[in-house]
C-alpha cells in the first residue's frame, strides 16, 4: 500500500513536471515569452502582441508536441527491447534500429531517381517517409532477433547490433556518393534530427502511427513481466513466445521508425530513459514502468527541445547533439555504477 501511494506521487510528480516543461518549451526561445501569455495563448485568450500568438501557436506548439510524441516513441521502444533481449544496453541506436530507419529514409531521399516517377512521389511523401523507416528498423530487428536466438551472450548481440549498424551506415555512404547535392543536403540535415518544420498533418500521422505502437505494447505489459524471469519461465505461464515476439517486434518498429522518420535518427533517449524510470520506481513491474518511462521520455524530450533553442538567438541547435550530450554521461555512470539493480 505504502509503495503504492509512492508510485501515484511519482506519478503525479512527474506529470507536473511535464506540463510545466511543455509550457517552458513554448516560451523559451529567440524571443522569450512570458509564461503568462503562454497560457493566455493556449486558453483561447490574447497575448500582450499579436505576434506572440503566431510564434506559439505556429511554431512552438507543433514542435513541442512532436517532441513529447518523440519521446515517448523513443522511450517506450527502448523499454520493449531491452525487456525482450533481457539486456539493460539494448537501445534503438545501440541494435541498429535507428540505423536500419536511416537506411529506409536514405533510399527514399537519396535513391528516390531509380525508382519509377511515382512511386518516387509516393515514397518521398510523408507516408511513404514513415512506411520506408518504419520497414528498415523492421528489418534490422528482425536480423538481430533471428542472430539473439542462436547467442545467448548479450554482449554478442550488442556487438552484432552495432555491426549492422556500420553495414547499413555503409550502404547510406554508398547512396551518399552518388546522390546530388541537393538530395545530399536534405538528408544531412534530417540526420542531424529536428522537432521543428513538421505540419499539422504530419503530426496527425506521427500520432496515429505512435499510437498503434503504443497499443501492441500495452498487449504485451503481462507477457513483458513473465519474460524478466526467463524464457522457460514465460512459457511455463502460458506465454506464447512466438506471437510476443512478433507483437513486439511491430510495435517497437512501429514505434523507433515512425519518430525516425519524422525528426530524424535521436541517440541515447530509448537506452536511457527505461533505466531512469528503474531507478525512480524501484520496480520490475511493466504497468508502471510503461506509465512511468512514457512521462520522463515526454519530459526529457521537452527539456533538449528547449536547450536547443539558444536564448536570444534565431540559431537552433541539432536535437541529437544535446540528447547525446545529456545520455552519454548518464550511460557511462550507469556502466560504471555497480548498484544492485540497475541493470535488472
């Protein structure tokens, strides 16, 4: 009883948390806007100028959602694999999933001339963005997962991940080399990731593709606590294996290809956030874990999004360089840390 009042504290915590970084987002930027008008603005009111009201609701307000919808993508998928291979460093970017997205987007932009004139329309739309992501990251998990049944040693798996990743970095270096500079530059700086330029209607679709991936995962939260204790485990539960495994594998590409897709290859969020849920929630239950990873993802995706904005300059900063800035120590003090479970 006790833990659980601590755990709807954290909750309520964290969800205070959240509307407050969503609304610091919106007023932080090349021209600071007091929190007061970020309200007025968002309750239908009018701010102390008119422009205000266009710089939030056109510009800071898509973005701060695509963040918060990025971070729970990321946050969850990085929850789901690192359940299913049962290893605390699987990550989106550490088994190749953000680079198996890469490659989906880099055939689409980069080798969008040897394709037909219309499927070379359709694959360079929003759609045919998210479906050729969201197939490179499916295919890449599939790879890994196919390598994960014949090594159990989970350090063997990571290292395949990362092998896959130089193997599709190859092929995006190859289509790199032949591409024109236009096609080159518009690429380069999707991979740099951005949460900013996305239209409404992207959005919707980044919602909608979020939303399916993060039903399969909830489908799976009963399964997901049976596999912590083993293989054998889960199936002497009645666990089917087999349609766990593929549920999670369409979820979690669902998930990493779709924000990939949309605002480009993000390190670090997917590993990091499922061990800070961990640590906070002291628990190995994936119905509050999921609660718990989806609300810190959301929130730490709103707290880069405001970092890279530099205050009082109209220059925005790489989303992926400040979450790697922020994952990276935290990764090193996770693997240096030698805390009874942290890596459970």
């Amino acid at each position: 009883m006790q833990q659980t009042r601590l755990h709807i504290s954290l909750f309520a915590a964290l969800g205070i948390a959240l509307v407050a970084l969503f609304l610091v987002d919106l007023s932080f930027g090349a021209i600071s806007i007091p929190l007061g008008d970020v309200f007025k603005t968002l309750t239908g009111g009018a701010p102390a100028k008119t422009s205000w009201e266009y710089i939030i609701l056109d510009y800071r307000l898509p973005k701060a959602i695509t963040a918060l919808l990025a971070g729970i993508g990321l946050s969850i998928g990085g929850l789901l694999m690192q359940t299913l291979f049962r290893n605390p460093l699987a990550g989106p970017d550490v088994l190749g999933l953000s680079s198996g997205a890469s490659l989906g987007v880099a055939f689409v932009i980069l080798g969008s001339a040897l394709l037909p004139a219309a499927l070379g329309v359709f694959f360079t739309s929003a759609y045919g963005v998210v479906i050729a992501a969201t197939a490179g990251s499916f295919l890449v998990l599939l790879a890994v997962l196919a390598v994960a049944q014949r090594l159990r040693d989970t350090m063997a798996i990571l290292i395949v991940g990362l092998m896959f990743s130089s193997f599709t970095g190859a092929i995006v270096g190859v289509l790199t080399y032949f591409s024109s500079a236009e096609k080159l530059q518009k690429y380069t700086f999707w991979a740099l990731g951005s949460l900013g330029n996305l239209p409404w209607d992207n959005i919707i679709i980044l919602g909608l593709v979020l939303l399916i991936g993060l039903s399969l995962a909830i489908l799976c939260i009963k399964p997901l606590d049976a596999l912590l204790l083993g293989e054998r485990y889960a199936k002497s539960l009645g666990v089917n294996l087999n349609r766990t495994r593929i549920v999670l594998i369409l979820a979690t590409s669902l998930l990493t290809g779709c924000v990939t897709a949309f605002v480009g290859p993000i390190a670090f969020v997917g590993l990091v956030v499922p061990h800070m849920a961990k640590l906070l929630f002291k628990t190995g239950s994936h119905k509050i874990l999921f609660t718990g990873t989806l609300l810190i993802g959301a929130a730490l995706m709103l707290l880069c999004d405001t970092f890279t904005q530099l205050p009082g300059s109209a220059f925005v900063l790489p989303v992926n360089a400040i979450t790697s800035l922020i994952g990276a120590p935290v990764v090193i003090s996770l693997l240096i840390s030698k805390k009874k479970g942290i890596f459970s």
